[in-house]
C-alpha cells in the first residue's frame, strides 16, 4: 500500500477572510514600543489578550504535542518539514489546522515581531472569551487535516492487545499499511498467524508478533578505569 500525503489547501476565498479575521481579532494585541513609551503615546494593548496566542513555530509544536492549542496556522514559507509535522500532529490531536500563505507578513505588524511563521489560539476558557469570534471564523473556514496511515489506524486498528502463544500480539488492520504483494501471500500470513489462547479474531484484522533482540554487551578490555 502505498500513501500520498497532500497538503491542504486553502482556497483564495477562505485565504482573504481568514486575513481579514486576523487583522480584525489582533488589533490590541501589539504592545506598545519604546519609542511610543518615551512619547507617551496612548496604545490600546491587551497583554491578557496577547497571553492567550500561541507564537512561533516550536511553541506551536509544543502545544499541538500536548493539545493545549485549539486551532493554529502555519506560514506557507516554513520549513516543509515542519510544516507536515504540524499537520501531522494536529491530525493525531484532532485540531483544526491549516497553512496559509503571506501569514507572516499579516502577522508581524499586527504583534509587533519581525517573523511568526505559525500562530495558535490556546485551548482555554480565557482565550474563548477574548476570540470567540476568530474561533468560530477559523473552525468553519479550516479543518481537521487528514493524514491517511493516521486515519486508517485511527479508524481500523484494535486498543486491545490479543494473546498468540507466549507472544503479546497487537491486531494490526490490513487497511493500516499492511504491505503485501497478493492475495496468497495475504493468505499465507494469516494462516501461519496461530492463535493457541483461543481468542477469536477479529474481521479484517491480521497478528503480527513482536519480537526483542537482546543485545549482548561485551566488556572493553582497553578501557581505562577511573581512579
């Protein structure tokens, strides 16, 4: 089985009101700069508002790795990788994500940085009150992505662990990532699989045996000892 994992994309529609969200959502967020400090300038600065987003693209795995964040963006100019390992994570999670091009020129003028190429909204009862509108915008505009060996595994494969001899064994799902060649070597694998604890097997669902290698440590002679 082979897996093609695409990018979602965000049609030009969703792109402009998803700006216009942010610019509307992000207006006080900015605190004030020196200058304006020197100058006495009145600035209308939010800093519990400002507490409630997640910035920068490590902070925003960080979050995503541990389900505090409850939506999040990511700047099409990050690093490719990062960017799938983001939407991997928030396919694992279940967290509305996407990637949306120029949102680090939005995004600085609005907070005040010189580069965000990934911003988030912390999963709190706070940051429902300060954004609930730019929630409700990003829910409907974005989705949960779907990345297929975690929707297949997520969809098909068993919690419990199955008993076979003196081997604990996981049921893997064939619609998992099962590689086979055909249908006798599919076959083949299934019958050579006994189950001796008697349990019944599941539909559509293969045993593979875990098997440890242990490791043999060899002492070395030529190593001095501490004094």
């Amino acid at each position: 089985m082979i897996y093609v994992c695409s990018r979602p994309e965000i049609s030009t529609h969703n792109c402009t009101d998803i700006k216009a969200a942010l610019r509307s959502a992000l207006v006080d967020v900015r605190p004030p700069s020196r200058r304006e400090i020197k100058e006495e300038k009145d600035v209308c600065y939010n800093k519990e508002k400002r507490s409630q987003l997640v910035l920068g693209l490590n902070t925003v795995v960080r979050y995503l790795e541990r389900s505090r964040a409850k939506i999040g963006l990511v700047c099409n100019s990050a690093p490719p990788s990062m960017q799938q390992h983001c939407l991997s994570l928030a396919a694992s999670k279940g967290i509305p994500f996407g990637i949306l091009p120029e949102l680090n020129s939005v995004l600085c003028p609005l907070l005040g940085m010189k580069s965000v190429l990934a911003v988030g909204i912390k999963n709190s009862e706070m940051a429902d009150k300060h954004f609930a509108e730019l929630i409700s915008t990003l829910e409907n505009l974005l989705q949960v992505p779907k990345i297929p060996w975690i929707s297949d595994i997520k969809e098909d494969a068993t919690e419990t662990p199955v008993a076979t001899g003196t081997m604990m064994t996981t049921p893997i799902s064939k619609n998992a990532g099962v590689i086979v060649e055909d249908e006798a070597t599919l076959k083949s694998l299934n019958d050579s699989s006994s189950n001796d604890s008697g349990t019944k097997r599941p539909h559509n669902t293969d045993y593979y045996a875990l098997k440890v290698k242990r490791l043999k440590v060899v002492p070395n002679s030529k190593a001095k000892k501490k004094l």
